[in-house]
C-alpha cells in the first residue's frame, strides 16, 4: 500500500505550543496503546514531559501529520558509542496512529531519524521494542535492525538489555 501524499514529518520544535500539543497527544496515544502502557500517561507526564525534554541536552522529537493533524511520532535521545568514539541516536518511543499502519509511515519516519542521524556523523540506530510486538519488530528488520548481542569472548557469553527502574 502506498503511504498517503498529505503526510509531512517534522522535527517538532519543543517551543512551538502547536508542537507541544501534538507531542503530548501522541505520546499519550502511544502510552494507551497495547504495546505502549495500555493506559493513558499520568498526570505528571503530562505536566512535565514537554519540559523535560526541552530540558534533555539530547532530545529529538520527530512528528508526523497527516494534513495539520497529528498521527505519529518519534522521540529519540543522541548517546554516544566510547568503542566507535562517535555519536549514535537511540529511538525511544515510536508510533503511529493505528488506522495509518501499514502504508509506508513508519517507514518515512524511520528513513528521517536515519537522515538525522547521518548528518550528526551518528554511527549507528539503536531501540528497543516488545518481544510480543511482531509487527514492529517486522519494521525494524525490513529497514535494516537486528537484535543485538555482543559477545566479549568464547567465555564471556553474551550481552542483554537490563533495566532497573527508579521510583
């Protein structure tokens, strides 16, 4: 299926209140998703996220809409990899609207985070997504993604994604 023509994607100006609503709306789209939260974003999400991001150092937002209305988005965060000594953009959340999956948008968003990252001399895209999320994890891999495991050595074994959440 071909992706509609009135989409346009946008890096969101975080000062921009147009912006901020459409952020906001997004955000909490994807946290009610399935595979987001399957619950709205609290209240202090709400309140605090656009300044929060606007207060990260290394943010960058990506919006899609479809005509002036929003239906999709992209927040990364730029790390940087000590063994390549290069910068690289991590894809934290990533969504588009239900009824617009599956015709190239997440595609395009993909292919505007990758330009981004090219022109800040990023070396690599990372993410992380749901084991149970099939059909993502089918966008990831056909734009080029693949799990990633390090092994150190025969005796090391390999690397996982770890986490500890902080209250």
């Amino acid at each position: 299926m071909e992706s509609p023509t009135n989409v346009k994607i946008v890096t969101a100006d975080l000062g921009d209140t147009s912006h901020q609503r459409a952020v906001l709306s997004m955000m909490d789209a994807y946290s009610s998703d399935p595979m987001g939260d399957g619950k709205p974003l609290s209240e202090y999400a709400r309140e605090h996220l656009i300044s929060g991001l606007i207060a990260h150092p290394t943010s960058i937002v990506f919006l899609v809409f479809e005509e002036n209305r929003p239906c999709g988005i992209a927040t990364c965060f730029r790390g940087f990899s000590t063994f390549a000594a290069r910068p690289l953009l991590n894809v934290s959340d990533f969504y588009i609207e239900p009824r617009l999956r599956g015709n190239g948008i997440g595609k395009q968003l993909l292919l505007a985070i990758e330009w981004a990252a090219r022109e800040t001399g990023c070396c690599r895209l990372t993410l992380e997504v749901q084991q149970n999320n099939y059909v993502a994890r089918t966008v990831y891999e056909r734009f080029g993604f693949r799990q990633a495991v390090y092994e150190a050595d025969a005796d090391g074994g390999g690397s996982q994604y770890m986490m500890k959440n902080l209250a």
